[in-house]
C-alpha cells in the first residue's frame, strides 16, 4: 500500500516542534544530558513488535533532524509498508543524546500513526471484492487530524471531510432545530455555492425519500439494519452517493458493504486505533557506544 500523497514539510515540521517542545520543555533532556557523554554517538533500529502497515516516517526523521541535525536515518520499510513483527523498518545512527532525547516522541507519532494505517488496512481488506471504500471522520485527535487522515490513507482508506468549511453535512441536531429535514435541505442549498456538496444523515427510509426529492448530493445512513441499508441502496438506484455509518468493524464490513453502498465510514480509525508495538533498540551485536573524533 502506498499513500496518495505524502504529507508537505510545512505541515510536518510545527507539529513535530511542538511535541518535541512538551517534551524537553525548559531544561532539555535531565536524564541523557547527565548519564551519556557528549561525544557518545550510537546507532538504534527502528523495530516492529507485532506485524502491521508502517506510517509516519516522515515525522521520525523530522523529530530526530530538529533534536540535532547530526543524525542520519537510513530507512528500510517505507510508510505503506506491511511489516512482520521484528522487521527493521529504519536505523539511525549519530549523537546518542540527540537519539535518546526524540526517541519518545518520535515512536509516539510511529506508534499511533502506524496503530491507525493497520487497523485501516484490516477493514479494507475486509471489504475487498466490493465497490465500497474505507472513509474515515473528523473524529480525531485535535492537532493531528492532517496526520491521522494521512495514516487513513497509507492503509488503503480514504479521506471523508477535513473540516466543517469542506462541505455540507447536515446531521440529526441540524434537522432538529431547523424543524425538519425539508427546511434544513433547502435552507443549505440556498446558502452555499455550487462547488459545495450537501450530504444528510438519514435515519429512516421515509427521510430518505425526503432527502432524494430535494436532490442532494449524497446521503449518510446512520446505524441502520443491514436490510435497511440494502432497502436505502435500491431506492436510492444510483442518483447520488451512499455512506454507512456505525458499529463497523472488520467482523460487520463484509455484510454492510454486500448491500451496495459506496462508502462506510468508521470513526474509531482516528479516535480509537490501538498503536502498533514500535521499539527503537540496540541492534544484535551494536556497540553501546563509540566516541567521535
């Protein structure tokens, strides 16, 4: 698997400056600073412990570069890469303080956007032979949505909404206050351009006919039955986008995606991933430390 496209530089480089800054806050690395000599330098592997897809490369090299710009990454097993555990995926080799002080924050962003490309990856796998893709939410951490929807894609899934300024999503709270789903339609479609989609949560089959008269441009069925969703799928024959939506996993995937729909979107792929077991280790046979000239 492969990203459709990596994540820009300008994107990468404040996100890691700031974790990096959480980290080492004031006085640096207490521990590495008093226990490791200056001139030490090292060489550690970036090593999986359990099998998975490989995401957030980019934002290891990027920790250890600004941490000291002494240090070389030589990677192996680039992001979208399916991984066994105990596989080298990287090494890096240079100032053992500066290894050893963007060492956490570096596997924390490896670890959590990896944990995310795999469990991706799982359900795609387990939708293949069907139309539907693999979208994931704006369910995600603050700060990190550019992140986390880029390890949605590393694993095969692809991206619903960035943010509210995307698109028009009218869910069940604007259905609500609007009075009903007519009026919350046609409000939207008098207030956006025409390069802006309207999508709907719907939530019954009698909405759903609602929603096809006032022509929107997709339609988002929430928790419905497996037979409910095959119902919206036939009425809806083809005139505009389907998502499912709600208690999807990698067990329930194959049997939502065979009524037809075009997209499930699984939220917990960005809010409830679990990381994929990453050490940064001493290779076999490594010296501890060597010295610089």
């Amino acid at each position: 698997m492969t990203p459709l496209s990596p994540l820009p530089s300008i994107v990468i480089e404040p996100i890691v400056r700031t974790a990096l800054l959480e980290d080492l806050g004031r006085s640096g690395d207490l521990t590495s600073d008093a226990v490791v000599p200056r001139e030490c330098t090292a060489t550690l592997v970036l090593k999986a412990r359990q099998p998975g897809v490989v995401a957030g490369l980019d934002l290891v090299a990027f920790a250890f570069l600004l941490v000291d710009p002494a240090i070389d990454m030589h990677i192996r097993r680039p992001d979208g890469s399916d991984i066994a555990a105990g596989e080298t995926i990287a090494r890096v080799c240079g100032p053992a303080r500066g290894l050893l002080a963007a060492e956490r924050t570096a596997l924390n962003f490896l670890c959590r956007l990896s944990g995310i490309a795999t469990a991706t990856a799982a359900i795609v796998e387990a939708v293949r032979g069907h139309k539907a893709r693999i979208v994931c939410t704006r369910k995600t951490t603050p700060g990190l949505r550019a992140l986390e929807k880029y390890a949605v894609r590393v694993g095969g899934g692809s991206n619903h909404r960035f943010g509210l300024d995307d698109a028009v999503l009218i869910k069940d709270n604007h259905i609500a206050i609007a009075g009903d789903i007519r009026t919350a339609i046609g409000r939207a479609r008098a207030a956006v351009g025409h390069m802006v989609k309207i999508e709907v949560e719907i939530d019954t089959l009698e909405q759903l006919d609602i929603a096809l008269a006032s022509k929107v441009d997709a339609v988002l069925l929430d928790n419905m039955s497996v037979e409910d969703l095959a119902r919206a799928v036939a009425m809806v024959g083809g005139r505009v986008i389907t998502e499912a939506s709600g208690r999807v996993t990698p067990k329930t995937a194959p049997a939502i995606a065979a009524t037809g729909v075009d997209l499930i979107s699984v939220g917990w792929l960005t809010h409830s991933a679990p990381i994929l077991d990453i050490g940064l280790d001493m290779p076999a046979g490594g010296n501890i430390c060597t010295h610089l000239n």
